[in-house]
C-alpha cells in the first residue's frame, strides 16, 4: 500500500498522480503501485511539487511495517535505532504575539507576593 499525500501543489501533479492511484480526499492519493513505479512517481512528485509539500508513506518489511518520505516539510524523519522518528522543529516559545510585548522581570503583583508588600 502507497500513500501520497500533497499540500499546496499544482493541479497537473494531482492528475498526474490519478493514472495510477485513486485520490479519496483532496490531495490524499492512494496505490498499491511496484517498487519501481512508485520511486518514479515519487521522483516526479519532488520535480512538479512547486512552492507545496509532500508525503509519501509505503508499507515495507522493517519493524514498523512502513516507511516515509517527504519534501519540503519542516518535520522531517529521523532514524532513532531503527524506528523512524518524525522531528518537529523547535520553536520559540517567545515567538507569540503575547509574550513578545512582555518587558522582562518580575511583574509588580509577584513583587509584592515576594517581598510581602
């Protein structure tokens, strides 16, 4: 079983991808196509996916019982002793609007509890 999964891409990638797997949802196309046609599909995914971003998960023989590729994702797999991880970026937590109009230090109400003013 193949799943490719595609964000933002041209609609030519989306029918190109309906001659050989069946989409169920937009963009969410599903196969069962060899080994050979699938790194050719995924080959053509990468060169005609644009500005998107893409999935591509297949059932292999390993522990998991799948493996997966992406393009142009900010999560990206890791191997971590033979499980494949997926590895979120790191963000800020100062990165919100909120926090960011915050002055640093103490507020005035933890002051007083502090210091019992």
């Amino acid at each position: 079983m193949t799943v490719i999964v595609l964000t933002s891409c041209p609609p030519g990638l989306r029918g190109f991808l309906t001659r050989w797997m069946l989409e169920i949802s937009a963009g969410v196309f599903i196969g069962n196509p060899s080994a050979r046609v699938r790194d050719a599909l995924w080959d053509e995914v990468q060169q005609y996916a644009n500005q998107g971003r893409a999935l591509l998960a297949h059932t292999t023989n390993n522990e998991q019982g799948f493996t997966f590729r992406t393009h142009d994702h900010t999560w990206h797999p890791t191997d971590h002793e033979g499980l494949t991880l997926i590895r979120r970026p790191n963000q800020n937590r100062a990165s919100s609007p909120t926090e960011q109009n915050r002055k640093p230090g103490w507020s005035k109400a933890s002051k007083r509890r502090r210091f019992g003013k």
